[in-house]
C-alpha cells in the first residue's frame, strides 16, 4: 500500500512528580500511589515516543496511567466529603481562576483535582505552553497524545516499502484509526467542556481542530478500505464509488480548518485537500472502466480525461506541499510510490479507452462528464465509541480519605510566583522542548527515496 500520511508533532510537558501532593498525604499507602502515578505517567510518556511500540503495550500503559489519575479527577466512591476549609482572603475582582479554586468542591468531584499545575504545549503552536492547575486538563491532553500515537503507529505500518499490505497490516492500520478517530471525537463530546478554563481558540481542545483530526483518521481508514478494494479487483463501479466517498471525507476535514489562522494550518490543509484530489481523480479512472463495461466509450474518455486533469493538478498540489512550512511531517510526495502510481494508471486507461474508440465504438466524447456517485453502500469507515479506564483499585475510601487538601500550599502560591518571574517586563510564554520522534526515513520501515518523507 505504500501510502503516506501527514502528521502533526506530538504534544510535550513539563515532569510532574506529584510530590507536592505529598504533603497532603497522611498515609503510607497515599504515598505509594503518587509515586505510582509519577512512574506510570514517565512510563506512559516514554512509549507514545515510539511509533513502532505494540498496541497493547501502550494501551496497557496508557490505561494504568488513567486509572490512577482518575482519582484527582472524581472522589473516590466511600470516601467522605470534605469539609469547608477555612474562609480564604476575597479573590481580587476579575480573578476568575482563584475564585475557582476558592469555591467549595463540586459533588462527584475530586478534592484533588485543582491542586496541581500541568503545563502541555500544542501541537500547532510548537513549543509555546498552556498550562492548567486542573487534573482534567492533564487527562485531555494525555488523551489527545494517545490519539496521536494511534494516528503515528498506523503511518509506520502503512509506510512500508512494498506496494501492497500483509492483511494483518491492513487490518491494524485500519484498526488503529478508527481507534484514533474515536478518541479525538471522545474528546471533542465528553471532556472538553469538563475542563475548568475554556478552551481557547487554535489550541488542540479547539472543537473545529478535534474535528479535523477525527475526520482526517476517519478518510485515512477510508483509503485501506479503498486500497483493499482495488487489490482485490472488486467492481469498477464500487471503487469508483469509494473513491468519491474518501475524497469528500478529506475535503470535509480540510474545510473544517478554513476558519484557522492559515498560518498555523496552511500545510495541514494543503495535504488534505491534495488527498482529495487524488482520491476524485481514481473515482473518476474508475467511473471510466465502469460505464465502459456498458459500451459507453465516449463517456468513459470523458471521465479518463477528468481524472488525469485531476492527477495533473495532484502533482502541482504535492510541489506545493513539500514548500509549505509548518507543523508536521515534512515529505515529497512527489517521490512517494503512493503517488507516483497515479498518472501513469489513468494515462494506462485513457490510452486503452482511446485506442478502443477508434477501432470500435466511434462514440462522441460528451462535453460534460457523468456524475460520481457518493453513495457507496459498503466500506464505509465509522469511529471505534473509546470507552474511558476504569479508576483505578489502589483508589480506595481510605486512601482518598488520607489525604487532607487543606494542609496543601494554597494554590495560588504558584500564580503569584509565576507573575513574579515576569515583573520588569512583559511576560512571556513558557516554552517546553519538543518531543524527540523517530526519523520517518530511516526508522519506519521505508526507505526515503521510496517514501519522500523526511519525519513524522
């Protein structure tokens, strides 16, 4: 299948000990979990830097991670409330964060949930940090990482050199992105508006990019569906269809970015918008063999011709592409047998089509060309429904109760020195170094004089 994805950079933090929980802890067995937490998150975050690791592996780490952070996020069944704490100082007015943290703790919720700060980055804004004294936060962001993973782990399976996919490949990589497309629509329903600050716009918890990321899983799950069919030489008619179906399915996600700054998603769309092009000019190669087969040689020239304007304009698109600059993967597609298929297949066909025409049918070529049909009836690609961790067994009654969040430093301790750093000036973003990943090139399986890309 050789085929080639883009991929945005994955998200990057700062460590998180969990000590400072530590002295609000009042138990051996308290302790253990932070300390568990720290080691499961670092061991969690290891694994989603390599693309090749086995689902299983990640998925185990990723779901003893969200177990035991469940616990800062919702209080633990049996444990008792807490009591009010101490009236604090009145908040300055406007200061809507401390007020937050001032105000009892909502039912259901974690006493622990807002004690710690959590600084993430985005995956368009490099290494510039948002951060958040809000365990939730932390959970999106995690959940967001493991999406991407999933989206990465499929690129390596589906970037192998050789033409065609062993069906297990196929499968997971089919697999993986339906998972990943489940995650970021999960994400995008169910925790976004559960975080304590709004998510703000052009970040990764901004519904129009979570979309965009779900569809894009969505319509490359579509092109294994598609490349299966084609291996296996189904009905011109249903691959045409398919075809028609993955092209809207990437214009879909690339509309969905119109109204980003262009700055930040300039490349992003551009490969998109490529994919749908590509996919519009087999629909139409394969509308051509369709109607074809009814002795309709005339139209069937007229659709030849439509995909190969179409594989013409493709080609500029990748030159494009590999000049844009921007987050994610840096490729020439140009040199990717992916694309390099393309033309010569419909130039293969229109020649056949052409040469037929003169020999037997004598049809005039209509000056229209048929309408795709977009109504494909099977292979169609839905999401996996992601089904969150379980909190973990360690959490029980008598762990949540040993804890005192009362005897935790006031939480705007940290603001106050966060604004004090800035005094003298105007205050600056943090930055947070970005997360070391392979080199598509050399490390995923395929050569890069076979795939053009540079890394993922």
């Amino acid at each position: 299948m050789a085929h080639w994805f883009h991929r945005n950079p994955l998200k990057a933090t700062l460590p998180q000990t969990f000590d400072a929980l530590r002295t609000a802890a009042r138990s051996g067995d308290a302790n253990k979990l932070l300390t568990d937490l720290k080691l499961a998150r670092e061991k969690f975050l290891n694994l989603l830097r390599v693309p090749e690791k086995k689902v299983e592996d990640v998925l185990e780490a990723a779901d003893a991670y969200f177990g035991l952070l469940q616990g800062l996020l919702v209080a633990v069944a049996g444990g008792k409330a807490e009591e009010p704490a101490p009236k604090p100082e009145q908040p300055a007015e406007g200061d809507a964060e401390a007020a937050a943290e001032s105000a009892p703790v909502p039912a259901g919720e974690s006493k622990l949930r807002k004690l710690l700060l959590f600084k993430w980055t985005d995956t368009l804004h490099g290494k510039e940090a948002s951060s958040s004294k809000d365990a939730q936060f932390e959970y999106v962001c995690m959940l967001f990482n493991l999406a991407l993973w999933y989206t990465k782990h499929s690129a390596k399976l589906a970037g192998t050199e050789s033409v065609t996919l062993k069906v297990d490949e196929a499968k997971e990589v089919f697999g993986t992105l339906r998972t990943a497309a489940g995650i970021f629509q999960h994400i995008e329903q169910n925790e976004v508006h559960k975080l304590a600050q709004p998510a703000a716009k052009t970040t990764d918890f901004d519904e129009r990019l979570l979309q965009a990321y779900s569809m894009q899983c969505l319509a490359e799950a579509q092109e294994v569906t598609l490349a299966r069919a084609m291996e296996l030489k189904h009905k011109n008619s249903l691959v045409s269809s398919l075809s028609a179906e993955t092209s809207k399915m990437f214009i879909v996600a690339a509309d969905t970015l119109n109204s980003v700054d262009q700055v930040l998603v300039a490349k992003w769309q551009k490969y998109l918008t490529l994919k749908s092009v590509i996919y519009k000019a087999y629909a139409y190669s394969y509308l051509g063999l369709s109607v074809l087969e009814g002795d309709k040689c005339g139209e069937a020239i007229a659709c030849l011709r439509e995909s190969k304007s179409l594989a013409m304009k493709a080609a500029q698109m990748c030159k494009e592409y590999a000049k844009t600059t921007g987050p994610g993967t840096s490729a020439k597609p140009l040199e990717h047998p992916f694309f390099q298929r393309l033309q010569p297949n419909v130039q293969t066909v229109l020649d056949k089509c052409e040469r037929e025409n003169g020999f037997i049918y004598f049809q005039k070529v209509p000056e229209e060309v048929p309408q795709l049909d977009y109504n494909a009836t099977h292979g169609l690609v839905k999401p996996d429904q992601y089904t969150p961790t379980s909190m973990s067994a360690q959490w029980t009654a008598k762990v949540y109760d040993s804890f005192d969040a009362h005897k935790f430093p006031d939480a705007r301790v940290l603001e106050a020195a966060e604004k004090d750093k800035a005094k003298g000036g105007a205050e600056k973003k943090e930055e947070i170094p970005s997360v070391p990943e392979p080199n598509v090139s050399t490390e995923t399986g395929y050569a890069k004089s076979q795939s053009g890309c540079v890394i993922s």
